[in-house]
C-alpha cells in the first residue's frame, strides 16, 4: 500500500482514536524536524547538494595512509588526511567541497592543483555576518578578517616571479591545509617550536642558517621562548626584509624579546633615525646579523671584538680602531660600565639646573620689580629735546656690521634647533612630522651643517675682529673698562645691586655700557661653542676622530651636544627674550637690534653711567642719530616679530619632546 493510501486510511477510516493520535505525532515530529532544518538550508554547514560528495566519499581513497598522487610539476604530493584529525580542527563541521569547490564528481581529474580560496571563503562569510548584523557573535571571523588584510600587503600574497599565476605563499602553505587548529593551540609550545620548520619548507637555506643561530639553537632544545621566524618577521603581514617597511619592522620586533637593547639604541643617533621612520641607518641585524645571529661572545659574532671593526666597515669605509670602542648600548644610568657617558650626562644636568635656577628666578623678581616700578611711575628719565642737536633723538647702539652679524647667527641657531630637536626628540608625535617637511635625514643633516658653518662663521669673523682691534690698541685698550666686554668686579657689584632693587632693598643701580646680563649673553656662546662645536665636529668626521681618539668619546659627544643644544635653546627663548623683549619696560618688542638705534630717554634709564659720563666728556653728540625711517622701523618689527614666533616654536617643540608628546 502507497503511503498516501495509508494516511487516507488513518485519516478517515473508523479505527480508533489512538492509531489516529499516534500518527499526528507522527506528523508533528517531521514538520519540526524540516522547520529546525530551514536555517541551515544554503549555509556552509549543509549536505552537499550532490550526496556522492560527502566527506565519507572523500575519504574513501584520501583516508589512506600514504595516499599520494603526482601534482602539477610532476612531484609526488602526499594527499592523506586523517579524519579524526581532521575533526578536531576548527574546520572539522564543514565538508571537503566548501573549500575544494571545483570538485564536481568523487572521480576528478588527477595531477592538477585544487583551487582553494582561503581569502574568499572567509571574506564571504564575514560579509554574511555583517548582513546579519552578528559581529560581536563573530570575533574571531573578524580577526581573521584583519589578518587576511595583513596578508594582503604582505610578500608573500604578492606574485611568484617563477609563476605569476600563483602568490609566493597562501594560507594553507603555512597553516596545516586540513588541520588547522584555534589560535590557543597555535600559541602551545610544541606549535611554536615548529614555525621554523613550517616556513623552511620554502626557505630551506635561511632554515639552515638558522639552526647555527643562537636563537636556532635555543629551539632546538625545546625552548619555546626562542626566537622564530614570526617573531621577526611577523605573521601575517611579512614585508620584505630589506624595505623600509621590513628594516624597521624587524628592529621593532627585536625589542620585543631585548626592550632594554632596544631603549638604549634608540638614544644613539642609528636609533633616533629609526624612531623617526627612516630606514637609511644600521638596524639590529645589521651589526648582529639576522639568520645567523651569534651571541657576543661567540668569535663568529659580527660584533665579537675580533670582528666589529669590519662589520662597521661594512656602512663605515674608512672606520679605525677607535669604532671598536663606541657603545652602541651605552646608557648614562651605569656608572660602573659606562663611567665616561654618566659623568657627561650628571655633569651636563647640574649646568642646566643651575644656569635656569639662577636665571629664571632672576627673570621673575626683575618681571616684579619693574611691574612694580612701572605702576608707580618710579625710575622713568625725562629728556629735554631742545638741548639735543636737532633732530637727534636716538643713541646709536649698533653698528651695521653687529646687525648683520647678529641677523645671521640668529638664523643658523633657529636652523641648528629646528633640525637638531628632531633627531633629539625623535620620539614626540610631532618629530616624523618636522623630518618629512624637512625632506628626510640627509636634507636635515645637510641644513644642520649649514647652519653650523654660519655660526661658526660669525663667531670666527668676531673672533678675528676684536684680536686685529685688539692687537691695534694693546697699549691703550682697557680690559676691564667700561667698553670691554670681560666682566669685572663691577660687575659682581652691579648685580648685587640689582638683587637689593628686586628685594625693594635699594633703587635701581645705573649700568654701564655692557651690563652683567648681556656679558653674561656675550660668553655664554664661548662656552656653547666650545661644547656644541666640537662635539658636533667630532660627529660630523668621525673617521677622523676614531684614527686618534676612543669611541667612547662619540658617547660623550651625542650626551654634551644634545644637553648644551637644550641649554642654548631654552636660555635663548625665555631668559634672553624676557631681558630683551619681554619685560616690562620693554613688551612686546625691542628692535634696537635691528635698526642699530635707541630712544636716548631709554638708553638714560638703563645705561645711565654711560650716559653720564658721555655728557660730562661731550662726547655724546657722536653717537647720536635720527629716529629710524617709517619703513626701516615697520621692517624690523615684523622682522623682530618673526624670530620671536620662531623662537617660542623652538621652544614649545622642546616642552613637548620633555613631556614626550
């Protein structure tokens, strides 16, 4: 009997009650069973349409063992798969065709390569996931999705140049093709220690080198903290090693393992240009290798002291002996390794602290007291105009060849800090930034030269004038006089007065010609030149240096040549520009500098013993001139304007490389 007579029967015959309840049970549980079977009809999850299909079939001929079959290039491919491994995957619910899905029938054509889109299935599946709006129930799908965009960037998804209708290497090349594992099991130890197996597949010679590298080493005791290949080159995302992206990638990933190796490089100029994003300096397997990277001690290691020298060579020409010496790990918090690097850096942070000390808090009573003053309307000279020669109203300060001079050597230290503070601060967000405008180190490291030939220029060019002046008038030049420039014991005198006027102790004491400040502003570049200079002339001929002179000192040098070029900086834009400019008799700008001249009524109230004595000689009629021409004087406030908003950059740039913003 048909099935359908037999529902009729049930249905409408006078049996009983009981066959006919039993049978809507029946019923009942095949219509739910089809509705529970709905959702999964079409998803990955499902029957192969065609049943022959189904992973049993498959397994039919590749579940045995040593199954194998010649591939495309006439090698022998081993083609088993154990099925209850294969279970055990996080691909182990779907079925062999979801993936090999050129596959039509159970008998398909041999000696061809399967066509298996890895990329694709995932993306597909992850757009079906964003559809549904389920991707907090998807994350790891998401992972894999960034990933695949890793990948994607990567070498290996990139072209074969012996077949470029392949990539260099697809997902299955690395992870196990039908035994791919969650990512807790990939991060087991005995997993770890094979990633160099699983990628010497391809790279059988590098594998090789490997094996004799300390981190090779390692592994192969079963020391799953060892170094493998992912952890340098990383996972996904492998660049090509000798690219800018693959050079600073893998010096990143070194530090991973050796964070303190890598703080101290970064503090050496290799490491300052790497933090800036530049791969033209040494990196880590540079000077240690990479593949075959010994320890140090080991006399096959390139910076083994027997080999260091050449290995410096190998960037480094000319380099001699002294190169032997430099500390490329050097820091200045080790007294007993590094005795020379922690005297410059403890050295150079007292000279800091005591000259800012001193200065800003000189700064601050001055701003107080003048304030003071100002409000009161104390201390402010009255000039009678009809006792001068007519219209002279100024009192010539300096002479066109100390406005040039200062003009230029403003601008060389603004050049200095602007290219110097970004390799010192390398590390702030806004150091890549200033590098790029500046068109990368070696353009930067060309205008830093520039801009140390023109301070070294006008400093020699002084240097020369004043010994030919000198020398012109040894007999009768007085070196402690009021026109010298070497401080005296009227000079202690008059700051001390200044500190009593500060206290409201004293009136304001009359100054000379050159007061304590500005000598102090005048030697001060002695001494930066001294430090800055020839530390920055050791740098800038090293292999010159290296043939007389340790390479330590090249450590010292870069600890005294970033300090003083702070000092310099910081000095220059706040307690030289508050004397000049910004304090109250003298806000927002004085442009004495740049047109040459004084108001006579201000050149009274701050140099008065000058003035004074001036007058008594009659003297003072040849100094004096005529107020700067409308044009001269709007030109040199804009020009004044300009260097201070340079100068406050420089010094904001410096705030933020201290606060490491």
């Amino acid at each position: 009997m048909s099935l359908a007579n037999r529902v009729k029967r049930a249905l409408f015959s006078d049996e009983s009650n009981t066959q006919l309840l039993i049978f809507s049970k029946i019923i009942s549980t095949i219509v739910l069973a089809l509705i529970i079977q709905l959702p999964l009809c079409g998803t990955a999850l499902a029957e192969p349409e065609n049943p022959k299909l189904a992973n049993k079939k498959c397994l039919k001929c590749h579940g045995k063992e040593d199954y194998s079959k010649p591939g495309a290039d006439g090698e022998e491919r081993q083609l088993h798969v154990t099925a209850e491994k294969f279970k055990q995957s996080v691909h182990g619910d779907r079925d062999c065709v979801n993936c090999h899905q050129d596959i039509r029938k159970t008998k398909h054509r041999k000696g061809i390569d399967r066509k298996v889109g890895c990329v694709k299935c995932h993306l597909d599946l992850w757009d079906e996931v964003n559809e549904q709006g389920t991707n907090d129930d998807n994350v790891r799908l998401g992972v894999v999705v960034e990933q695949i965009e890793s990948y994607m960037g990567s070498i290996h998804a990139r072209p074969s140049l012996d077949d470029q209708s392949r990539t260099n290497a697809t997902c299955y090349n690395c992870h196990d093709a039908h035994y791919i594992t969650s990512i807790d099991s990939i991060a087991k130890p005995e997993n770890r220690l094979q990633i160099p197996a699983v990628c010497g597949k391809c790279h059988s010679d590098v594998l090789e080198t490997y094996k004799t590298s300390v981190h090779g080493q390692e592994n192969s005791l079963g020391n799953a903290d060892a170094a493998v290949c992912s952890d340098c080159h990383s996972t996904h995302g492998v660049a090509e090693p000798h690219d800018l992206t693959g050079r600073l990638s893998i010096t990143k990933n070194c530090g991973n393992c050796h964070q303190e190796n890598l703080e101290t490089y970064t503090e050496t100029y290799h490491g300052k240009i790497t933090r800036l994003g530049y791969g033209e300096t040494a990196k880590c397997y540079d000077c240690h290798g990479s593949h075959g990277v010994k320890r140090v001690d080991d006399e096959a290691s390139k910076v083994h002291n027997g080999n260091r020298l050449k290995t410096c060579q190998t960037c480094h020409e000319n380099a001699t002996e002294g190169y032997v010496t430099f500390q490329p790990h050097g820091t200045t918090n080790d007294f007993d390794n590094y005795p020379q690097m922690w005297l410059a850096s403890k050295g150079m942070i007292g000279l800091l602290l005591g000259t800012f000390a001193f200065f800003w808090l000189h700064s601050a009573l001055w701003f107080y007291r003048e304030y003071q003053d100002r409000k009161q309307g104390k201390d402010r000279p009255h000039l009678l105009t009809k006792d001068l020669p007519q219209g002279k109203t100024h009192f010539r300060r300096f002479s066109l060849w100390w406005r040039v001079g200062h003009l230029v050597g403003a601008l060389s230290i603004m050049l200095l800090a602007l290219t110097g503070l970004t390799i010192l601060f390398s590390g702030s967000a806004w150091a890549p930034l200033v590098m790029n405008l500046l068109g990368g180190p070696k353009s930067a490291g060309i205008l830093h030269r520039i801009g140390a030939v023109g301070f070294m220029g006008v400093f020699f060019i002084h240097l020369v004038f004043f010994i030919y002046h000198i020398g012109r008038n040894w007999k009768t030049f007085d070196w402690f006089g009021p026109n010298s420039l070497i401080p005296g014991w009227d000079d202690l005198k008059d700051a001390i007065a200044m500190f009593r006027w500060f206290f409201g102790l004293a009136p304001r004491p009359q100054l000379d010609h050159f007061s304590y400040w500005e000598k102090f502003d005048y030697w001060a570049p002695f001494w930066g030149m001294t430090i800055i200079g020839v530390s920055g002339m050791f740098m800038w001929f090293p292999d010159t240096v290296a043939a007389i002179l340790p390479g330590w000192v090249f450590n010292v040098a870069a600890i005294v040549h970033g300090e003083e070029a702070i000092l310099a900086v910081v000095f220059l834009f706040t307690v030289h520009f508050f004397n000049n400019h910004f304090r109250p008799d003298k806000f927002p700008l004085d442009t004495t500098m740049f047109t040459g001249s004084v108001p006579l009524e201000v050149y009274m109230h701050e140099h008065r013993r000058e003035y004074d004595r001036l007058l008594k000689s009659g003297e003072l009629d040849k100094f004096l001139v005529s107020a700067p021409s409308e044009p001269m004087s709007r030109g040199s406030k804009w020009l004044g304007t300009v260097l201070i908003v340079i100068g406050l950059s420089l010094l904001t740039l410096v705030l933020l490389g201290f606060l490491g913003i």
